[in-house]
C-alpha cells in the first residue's frame, strides 16, 4: 500500500481499495475525481488508469503540501530538505524501547523547536518549501494528524519520524504531477460535464460531532446526499445514518470507533458502508483482509 500520510481515518487499508478497484473493473470511466482528498489512500492505489484525475480539499495545508510533492525535482531534493531540517534543529527520530528519558526529551524539544521556527517563517506563505515542511511536520507530529490554531500548527510530537522510502516517493509524486489540483468546496467538482465520463470518489467529513472533529451541520450533509444522488457512478463512504441509509447499494466495511475528544466516555462504535451508485457484487469476505 503506497500512503502519503498514515493517520487514523486514511482509506489507505487493503479492505478499502480492494474494493474499490474491484468496483472499477467493468467501469468505463476516463476521469478520477476526489472532492475530499485527504491522505490520498484511494488515489495513490488505484489499478485503474485514468486520463484525467482531478482532486480537492477545503484544507489549504494539505492542498499546498500536494503542490509541493508536484513541485519537486526528485527524490534527493527531498532528501536534502530533510536533512537540513535535521542538520539545523536535530533529529526527530526516536526508539522510546530503548533510548533514555533525556534523550526523548531532547528529540522531543528538537521537533517543538522545528514547528515554532515553521509557524513563524513559513506558515501560509504558499511556498514550495511551506509544503514539504508541513510533511515533515505531518510525518513526525501524533498520529500524522495536521492540526492548526490561530498561531499554526499546534499538534504535539508523535515520538517518530517517517521518512518516504524512494519507491514510495517515486509512485506518489508521479501520480501528483498528472493531478489537477483545487482548494475549493467540495461542490465545484460535483458538476454535470464530468457526469457522464468521471468516477467519483467521496469521503466527505462525518456531520455529527459526535464521530468527528469536523464536519458537515446537518443542512450542508443533506446538500450533499443530494448532489451524490444525482451523480453516475461514485462510491461514497461513510457512518450509516438515518439520513443515508435510503441508499440503495451499500456495503459494510467495518465497525469504526467513536473518535470525538468530546465523549471520552461511552465511546460508541459505528458501522461504516460504502454507498455505491449501481450494484456490486461482494464476492469476497472482508475479514479476509482485516
């Protein structure tokens, strides 16, 4: 599995995709197209080859780090960023089975030191280097989760650094260079031109803050359950509901724990489905890939 970013609600996991290009197979579409594109799990373990893919994210942290991948000459460039961010503030890699307190907590002020120098000299400056910066970031903070305050990014330090592997560079940045790449609503990629040739992927935010940090409100889900009707071939993902469950195809993937910081008691477990817009056959069991 090719991933850019390893963190908690990624579908880089072979239940997702293999499913997903099980659905593919017999669909003659020529356009890719994630309104929601996240970590990019779908994208980057496709066996389908599209003549166009066309990708969005409302996150301009996460839309800027996919122009820098774009941007990059190869993977020695990225080598040498990362060393320099080690050669400048130390390293952030960490074993904490066997490393002592003191070097912990000097690795632990090394990345602290990193991220205040980022938020100070290059958070929303649009630049190449913005990008690749908030993937070291995103490679070495808690759970690969990018989070942001009115100051920059603020999440704590995950106690390691993942530095891509050259075969994973490689298969990532060359599917990123033949990408469009938007920083919009999710709307302006749901459009009737790309109906009748584009397969859309959709892994929209939950809209209950119970499930999620972030979100639809009820009235921006039900805008968008009404979009996803109207659309000829898709597979959308996400927590059965009451307002979703009127789909006609659905799958079960799996039994997803409630994740809201908000209920750290009672946490409640949700059944995930992909919705699908024509019938699949589910000639295989899940559990075999669990």
């Amino acid at each position: 599995m090719y991933k850019f970013f390893n963190y908690s609600g990624s579908k880089a996991y072979i239940k997702y995709i293999k499913f997903i290009n099980d659905f593919l197979e017999d669909k003659d579409r020529q356009i890719y197209i994630e309104p929601f594109v996240g970590s990019g799990g779908v994208l980057f373990n496709l066996e389908k080859k599209f003549e166009r893919y066309i990708i969005n994210d409302a996150d301009r942290n996460i839309i800027r780090i996919y122009k820098s991948f774009g941007e990059i000459s190869n993977y020695g460039e990225y080598s040498d960023i990362v060393n320099d961010v080690f050669n400048e503030f130390g390293e952030f890699v960490i074993d904490g089975r066997y490393c002592s307190e003191l070097v912990r907590e000097k690795t632990k002020n090394n990345y602290y030191n990193f991220r205040n120098w980022f938020n100070k000299n290059q958070w929303c400056t649009d630049s190449f280097e913005e990008g690749i910066y908030l993937h070291i970031l995103a490679s070495s903070c808690l759970n690969s989760f990018l989070r942001f305050g009115k100051n920059g990014m603020n999440q704590s330090f995950g106690n390691r650094f993942h530095q891509f592997p050259k075969p994973n560079f490689d298969k990532i940045t060359s599917i990123i260079k033949k990408c469009e790449i938007y920083n919009e609503d999710y709307s302006i990629l749901l459009r009737d031109e790309f109906n009748d040739e584009g397969f859309f992927f959709l892994d929209p935010p939950y809209h209950s803050q119970d499930s999620s940090y972030l979100g639809f409100d009820i009235d921006s889900f039900l805008m968008f359950l009404e979009r996803v009707k109207k659309l000829n071939c898709y597979i959308y993902t996400d927590i059965l509901n009451e307002y979703n469950d009127f789909f006609e195809h659905k799958y079960f993937i799996q039994n997803m724990k409630n994740t809201s910081p908000n209920r750290k008691e009672n946490k409640t477990i949700n059944d995930e489905y992909m919705f699908t817009s024509s019938k699949y056959v589910y000639n295989y069991s899940l559990e075999n890939f669990m």
